[in-house]
C-alpha cells in the first residue's frame, strides 16, 4: 500500500501525526490487516474548512504515488480534539467522484 493521508488543518498545531505513524509502521487502526509494506506517499492537510483544496492535495499525492487515500482520524473521528470535521462527508464524495468507486479510501487511520 502507498498511502496518502488528509489530515484537517485545525489540528496541525497540536498533533504532530506521530499516532497516525504508529498505526502505519505496527499495522494498527485502519491499517491492521493490511499485507506486505505500507509507504506513506504524504501526509497533508485538507487546507481549511471547508475542504475545498482537498482534490488538488489528493490530486498530488496520486501523481507523487498514493495507490490509497487515507481521511485521518482527526477529520472522520474527531481526535484529539473530540470535534470531527462536519465537512467530512462532502470532502470524501468528492475525492470519491474523483478517484472512482474502486479506489481505496480509508476513513480514519488510528
């Protein structure tokens, strides 16, 4: 797998990603079960509410490699702030749209 991870732009201050790292390297959260090596192509904010970059960030992040899209669990969970993105869905349907049906998206990483 060659991911590439959304993250929201709210808690870039706060959260330095390391949880999302952890869940790649030990195969842990979204990421359990998945076989044979697991690259992370980029890890990249939404570019603020409302998600309107995200196509353009998951439009590089496919050019640079990403075989699977990743929302972090900070935009479909709410870590750690306890407040998911409301614009979660909107940004998945149209990274969806996008991508096509058979594409993976992963909706949360830990």
């Amino acid at each position: 797998m060659k991911a590439g991870i959304i993250r929201c732009m709210q808690t870039e201050d706060y959260c330095p990603g390391t949880t999302d790292f952890y869940a790649i390297r030990e195969k842990k959260g979204a990421f359990a079960g998945v076989e044979g090596e697991i690259q992370l192509i980029g890890f990249i904010s939404c570019g603020g509410c409302p998600g309107k970059k995200v196509l353009l960030r998951v439009r590089e992040l496919v050019k640079r490699g990403a075989d699977t899209i990743v929302f972090a669990s900070c935009i479909q969970k709410g870590t750690p702030m306890g407040y998911a993105c409301p614009f979660a869905e909107k940004m998945k349907e149209l990274v969806r749209r996008e991508l096509g049906e058979d594409f993976p998206i992963l909706d949360y990483s830990h």
